[in-house]
C-alpha cells in the first residue's frame, strides 16, 4: 500500500487536515505504522505513545468538523527528544542513573507545541547523558545511521534527525549544548536550528534529580530539526519567546528579511579553525555552496574572525561545560564522572581542566570571559550577515568504541576532534546556527554546510536557508524508507 502522508511536510500535512482533505487520525495511523515497520531497524523511536496519539487525534478531528484549529499545527504527528520533560512519562538521558525519573509536568516548550495543534507520538533516541555523537547508552538500543546503518546517525539528538530522515515524523524538538541539534542534522541530511540562547524557555529540558537545589541550563539551547527549511521556520515561531514560568528570556524585536534575496547577504567563510581544518571533501562542498552564493549575486569573503578567538571560545566550552555537566552531583561522584569521560568521549584531549574548581568565584569568572568573547564575535558580525563554516571534519563516520581515533580520507585524530571544536564554540558565545543539508557525498551519506548569525538572526538565518535550497539538492530521502 503507497502511503499518502510519509515524507510530506508539516505544513502540508497542517494544510490537508485544515482543509478537510485529511483527517489527523489517517495522518497519525499511517507514521505510526510507518515507525513499527522500520524502527526494529533504526531504534530511532524510544517510547511510542499509540494510544495516546491516537486519541488526540480523533479529539483533532472533531475539532476540525467544527472548524476549530488550536494552531498551525493541528493535528500533525511529531516527536520529541527523549532528554524534555512529558508529563508522567521518564526522562531517563539513556542512564541508568535517571532510569527512574518521571516528569511532575511537560517542559514549557512541549506545552507550547501541544497548544499549536502538535500530536506527540512519543520519544526519541538519545546518547547516555547527552555525552557522545554516537547513540549508545544503558537503557536503550543503539541508535544506527539510515543511510548506512555502520555509521553513526550523530548525537546526542540522533534518534531525532533519523526519525526526520526516515519519514517517521516531519517535525522533531532537539536541544543543543554542543551541537546536537546540527552534528545529527548533518550526518542525517536534514535541517536543525540551534537557537540564540535565553530566547526560548528551558524549563523542562533536562530530567532534575529530586536532591538538586537549582539547575543551570547554561549553553544549553532548545532547537526545532525538520525535513524542510519551512518546517524548521514554523516550529522556530511557535518555539520562542518568554513565558509567565521563565521570564529571564527579553523582549526581542525580530526582523523580517522576506524581501531580501541571495545578492542582498555578506557572506564570510571559512573552511577549516587553526589547528582544526577540514577534510577535502568538507572543503570543496564549502567552496561549491560559496560559488553558489556568488553566483547569485551574493557579496562573499573568506576571512577568519580575530586571531585565537575560537580557540579561547572552545575553551570556554570545556570549562563551563564541566560546571554545567559537575553540577549538583555529590562529591564522591564527580571523580567517577570525570575518569569516565577521560577514558571515553574526551579521551586524547589534553586541554581539558581534569582539576578543575566549580567554586561561585570560578564561576563567576568565566561567565566575565564569556561576556568579552560574545562582544568579540559580534564585532566581527558588524561587518558580515552570516558565516558559513564547516560542520565537522567530514560526514558521519563508523560506529566504533567511545573515544577511539577516527580516520578519514587518511587522517587520524582525536574522537571528540571530529565534530566537537566546529560546534560547541557557539554554544559558549550564544550565537544561533543552522545545519543546511546539501544532498549526499562521494560515500553515500549526507553532506551539509552550518551557517552562523548574530544574536537573534534566527529570522536570516532560515530565510537565507530557504533561498539557497531553491538552488541545492537539500534533503535526499534514504533508500528503503
């Protein structure tokens, strides 16, 4: 039987049950079944709520008879990262630390997404403490690459993106400390936007273990992943803005860039950080995308931002992310936590503080750092509408044992230096980036590009994704889905 909804839009599916050319209950059955086919597979999917669903939508349904339509996502289908609170069901991070955690509420977001119409279908796939690229933990299968099931879908939001890739769903909801919602994105040809930090609520992103006295969400953002440039647009405007339970988020006067065209943007580019360069096919699909700009009138210019600034900003990531990670854990713990790391995910890293302090005042400081690398990233922005850089090293890579050097195109390096130093530095400065997917590569899998803005670009930024995939190959559907 051909199926009618797989691999359509969220927008389009929005648009059939407005017009009563679908019902949500058809929509709903058909990704529930298309994810019980191919999920034994994939383990993309950690929790299907078929029930629950189900219901919703015939409750949808019945709404839309009346001509009744909670929001622009009535009725459509969607999961969401297994790390946000859900009401009643467990937030577990693949550990079995949290095996037993259950949410008192939904994360504001989640609540957000149910009241524009969004139908939760269940949980998605996750790295055990959101610590890895790979998808592997202690409660859940592993997590496999669509394309090549050898190969890593990216982490620590992988379920997510092979949902997306595979037609489970057409919208997912990632969160992004250190690039989870682009490196999974990239390595599964689908859209993801990591969002300016502090401009939608985290309240409910992660579990809380009930001995925690408070909890920072510092570098840590909420971000949409969608098949379309168009889906990720919507999800984004239903996602942002504060809330009567997290009022630290500002007023923000986004702009509208509609009438702007490829010619209208400045384009910096790199490909490759000191000490951190690029593959040569990462290289030349950065160059090609640059041509593509100019080719359409666009103003480019290949120009690295002030000298040591994205290593001081990676490193600010190393610090503060201990801090964040060290957290409310008792102190017999944080040896543990930190022998397992250096003999795992950030194995060969000889920068990392392994004596690191996380007294206020060390706080304190860094936090004073960060301010100066934010203004620093800024200034260089004044002169430039975006940056397109590299989104790691090459394409997703082989499956292997945490913290094993990966070799690529005759390279060998470090495991965590594969991915993690093109995306974690803008975690630290807070800066929003999308993941633009370009079709696939010489090796079958997906290539991309990530674009940076300055704060609150979110609006350039998916814009300009929208103009450029008019001219790219974009999402490639994976063979047998």
């Amino acid at each position: 039987m051909s199926s009618r909804f797989i691999f359509k839009s969220a927008i389009v599916l929005a648009g059939l049950i407005r017009n009563g050319k679908a019902t949500s209950t058809a929509v709903v059955q058909e990704h529930i079944a298309h994810i019980k086919k191919h999920n034994p597979s994939l383990n993309a999917v950690v929790l299907l709520l078929e029930e629950e669903a189900l219901k919703e939508a015939l409750t949808c349904d019945e709404e839309a008879k009346k001509g009744q339509f909670r929001g622009p996502l009535h009725g459509v289908p969607m999961t969401i990262k297994e790390q946000f609170w859900l009401k009643g069901f467990k937030s577990t991070l693949n550990s079995n630390r949290l095996k037993d955690w259950i949410a008192p509420e939904d994360a504001l977001v989640v609540t957000r997404l149910k009241e524009a119409g969004a139908i939760l279908l269940g949980k998605t796939n996750i790295s055990k403490e959101m610590l890895d690229y790979q998808v592997d933990g202690d409660i859940y299968p592993t997590c496999v690459n669509p394309y090549n099931e050898a190969y890593s879908p990216g982490g620590s939001s992988g379920g997510s993106a092979v949902a997306l890739a595979t037609g489970m769903v057409p919208i997912e909801l990632g969160g992004d400390m250190g690039g989870s919602v682009r490196i999974p994105p990239n390595f599964c040809g689908v859209y993801g936007l990591k969002t300016t930090e502090s401009t939608i609520p985290t309240h409910g992103l992660v579990p809380k273990p009930k001995e925690a006295k408070g909890f920072l969400n510092e570098m840590a953002v909420v971000g949409p992943m969608a098949r379309t440039p168009e889906d990720l647009e919507l999800s984004w405007h239903i996602l942002k803005g504060a809330d009567k339970i997290d009022r630290r988020i500002p007023p923000i006067h986004w702009k509208t860039p509609d009438q702007r065209s490829i010619s209208d943007y400045k384009v910096a580019w790199v490909h490759g950080w000191k000490g951190y360069e690029t593959s040569e096919q990462t290289k030349h699909l950065i160059e090609r995308f640059i041509q593509l700009i100019k080719d359409q009138g666009g103003d480019t210019r290949q120009l690295i931002p002030k000298p040591d600034l994205h290593r001081q900003t990676l490193e600010l990531h190393q610090r503060l992310s201990f801090m964040s990670i060290m957290q409310d854990l008792p102190w017999f713990v944080k040896p543990l936590m930190v022998k397992g790391l250096k003999n795992g995910y950030l194995k060969g890293m000889g920068t990392i503080p392994w004596k690191f302090k996380d007294t206020f005042s060390d706080y304190s400081q860094l936090i004073g750092l960060r301010m100066q690398l934010i203004k620093e990233w800024e200034t260089y922005f004044e002169e430039f509408d975006l940056l397109v850089c590299p989104p790691g090293f090459g394409p997703a890579y082989k499956r292997c044992k945490i913290g094993t050097p990966i070799t690529y195109e005759g390279k060998t390096m470090k495991y965590i230096d594969y991915v993690y130093p093109y995306n974690a530095c803008f975690n630290a400065s807070g800066h929003p980036a999308i993941s633009i997917p370009l079709g696939l590569g010489k090796e079958g899998l997906p290539v991309g590009v990530q674009v940076l803005g300055p704060y609150w670009s979110e609006p350039d930024l998916l814009h300009f994704a929208k103009l450029v995939s008019k001219h790219t190959e974009g999402f490639v559907n994976p063979p047998n889905y």
